[in-house]
C-alpha cells in the first residue's frame, strides 16, 4: 500500500535529519525528488562504517547514503548557476512539498525560500529542518547531531558517570528524532491542505526535537528540581529496571510493578526481600537502588542469558538479552515483523535495508526504489515534469548546471 502516492516531494535537504525525513515520506508513497550537487552529492555518499561500501566513486557511494535514502529519484541541479535555480524553482511549481536543511537565511538568499515559492504556488507545503530554531542566538550556528545532543542535556543522563565524562547514545538520536517530527509535521500539514486548499510553512528543530524525547523528565526537573544522573542502563523512576550480568551475557529485567517485583524476588529464591523495608516500594527501591542490586546481581550469575530469559519468560516478567546490532538484525522477531528487507541495487547487487515500521491494515509500505545513483534520474525527472527537450538537457549538462 502506497498512503501518499499522489504526493510529490521535492527533496532538497542533506547529510542525515532531512534525507532520514524524505525517507519516510518516500516509504508511504511519495515521489521523492532527491536534488544533489553535480559530480559530488550528497555527503553522506562517503560517510563508510563497513569495508563493502569504501570508495571515491559518487556513483556508489557510502553506506550511510545507502541507509537513508531509498524510496528516492536522483535528480543533480548545480544552485550555483541562476538556471539552476529556476530549475528548481520550476519544480517547485509541480509538487506538494519541498524539504530543506539549511541554516536558516540560506534559502532566501538563493531564491528558494518559502515566500518565493509558496508565491509561486500557494498550495506548497514548505518544511524546514534546522538545529536550533529560526530565531534565538544560535540560530544561524551549525548544529551536528552530537553537539545538539550535548546541548539538550542528553549527553549528561547517558553513560554510567564518573571521570570518563559524557557519553553520546550509539544512536543519532537527534538526527532521527528530527527527521521524525518533521515527517509527522508534513503529513499534518498534507491532512490541513486537503481541507483548506491552503499550503503551510513547517519548521522543526534538531534541538526541539530532541528535547521532547526527554518529556519524562521534564515536570520533574522543572517543577520538581530533580537532578538526573547517568546512571547505565538503569532508571531514576523504577528500580529493579536494567541489565545484570549473567553467566555469559546480560539481560535487562524490568519488573515495574510491586506484584512482578515480588514474582522476581520468589522465582530468584529470595522472598525475604519483600520483608525488607527498604524494599517495600518501587520509591524505596529507587532509593536503595545500589543495595537492591547487590543482592539481585549475584543470583543472576549462576545462569546464562538463555536461561534466564526461559524462566523469567515463564515467570511473566518483562525481560530481553542485550543484543549485539548484528544478532538485533537477525533476531526472529524482527524477521517475522518484515524488518529485513533486500533491495537489488544496479551496482552493489543485493542490498539489506531496514523495512518501514508503519503497518496500514496489516501492510507494510514497499521498497519501491534502491538509493539511487548520483543523477540517476535527471533526465527523466526534468522531462517528466518540465518538458525540457533532449537538446536542452544535453546543454545544461555540457555546462554543468545539472
């Protein structure tokens, strides 16, 4: 099933938030209209984490591209040329939605803001993916993932503290969460449009974003004065809630409520914790985290990771192995849910990608597309949608405008 397969989005963003974004909307059915830079790219064409994907050749390109990109046509228009521009201003005229990540100012100088081209076209949602906002006195700072997840606090309640200093979560965290709110913000927007006619102007932060994962916290430390700490896999609100050791691994338990702690403590051989007061309550837990955890942690010892999560499975108790990413990606329940996923590249041959986690009765949207090629797609787009002749396209390309 294909939700938005009418819709046309022309694709203007780079790196990670924004094309993770693009990615979304390209998997519910949208013609994703990816704009590069000739010869070079997107960037993330040479961000390489594995040995398969390294090489110089844009027409390849890195993994991370690789990840974040499918669902997309490859269109390569050069901004630097004013024919550039009003190709793009062109297209503009013939989609729904335009997707940027530039700082803030940038579009409008080049003539492509959202004034101009809703102008243009008043029915266009214009989105607008930045790290700190529009106004404000790091507005027009550049923002990576990490230095927003620094800023937002994240770094601070991450890791186990001590004189390590700050960790970052394995995840980008702010990347995605951008690119998910922004994905959210135009689907809103496309829902408004279909009642008013009118388009919209969305704006989404890497910053906001990214604050509003931590809203558990937020009346707490705010209203509460409450100082979290980093404290491993544990939670400041719930005790037992983490991973322990076993024999030969680990496994989270998360027993968070009185009855299931009381189940762990009787399938543990140790219901005279439930005697002890200190233990009476999941607050008094929290409290007394660290003896807690001394008395539970040696029991879990005595088995391996298997058995455990056999018996505390059995037990009722919420639990998991700590995965490896390479025994997460070929865990059976991913595999069942549709999660792994191969898509035939016309270079790279078979390619594994993650599927989308949206379901519409009971149908997972389709990989449609592989991550395409630098320009793969420029000619067919530019003709498909501004009838521009065969003769054109080869001067514009002997210039080096697309």
């Amino acid at each position: 099933m294909n939700a938005f397969e009418s819709i046309r989005v022309l694709d203007l963003t780079h790196g990670v938030a924004g094309p993770f974004s693009t990615m979304i909307l390209g998997d519910l059915g949208c013609d994703v209209l990816k704009i590069e830079r000739p010869g070079r790219g997107d960037a993330s064409r040479y961000m390489n984490v594995s040995e398969r994907f390294l090489t110089d050749i844009p027409l390849v390109g890195g993994d991370y591209f690789m990840a974040i990109n499918r669902n997309k046509r490859s269109v390569t228009i050069d901004f630097k040329d004013q024919r550039g521009i009003e190709l793009v201003r062109r297209l503009a005229d013939r989609v729904d939605v335009v997707v940027q990540n530039f700082r803030p100012g940038v579009v409008d100088r080049l003539g492509i803001g959202p004034a101009e081209l809703r102008a243009r076209n008043p029915s266009l949602i214009y989105a607008s993916l930045n790290a700190y906002g529009d106004e404000g006195p790091l507005a027009t700072h550049p923002g990576m993932d990490v230095a927003v997840q620094a800023r937002s606090g994240v770094m601070s309640i991450t890791g186990h503290g001590g004189p390590e200093g700050p960790v970052k979560p394995g995840v980008s965290l702010a990347d995605f969460s951008g690119g998910v709110h922004l994905s959210l913000a135009v689907l809103a927007a496309l829902f408004q449009r279909s009642v008013s006619g009118q388009g919209d102007d969305v704006r989404v932060s890497l910053l906001d974003a990214t604050m509003s994962m931590l809203i558990n916290y937020s009346v707490a430390v705010t209203d509460g004065a409450a100082d979290i700490a980093p404290m491993g896999s544990g939670h400041p609100q719930l005790a037992p809630f983490e991973a322990v050791g076993t024999a030969d691994g680990y496994v989270v338990i998360a027993p968070g409520t009185n009855r299931l702690f009381a189940g762990l403590c009787r399938l543990l051989g140790r219901p005279d914790l439930l005697d002890d007061e200190r233990f009476a309550s999941n607050p008094l837990r929290v409290r007394h985290r660290p003896e807690l955890m001394a008395e539970l942690q040696p029991l879990f010892k005595e088995r391996t990771t298997q058995e455990w999560l056999g018996v505390l499975e059995e037990a009722g108790i919420p639990c998991a192995p700590v995965n490896t990413l390479r025994q997460a990606f070929a865990d059976e329940q991913l595999v069942a849910n549709g999660m792994v996923q191969s898509i035939q590249h016309p270079t790279l041959g078979a390619l594994t990608q993650l599927g989308s986690p949206y379901r519409f009765a009971g149908v997972q949207p389709s990989l449609r597309r592989h991550p395409p090629r630098l320009g793969e797609h420029t000619e067919e787009v530019l003709g498909e949608l501004l009838a521009i002749t065969a003769d054109e396209l080869a001067g514009l390309r002997a210039d080096e405008v697309i």
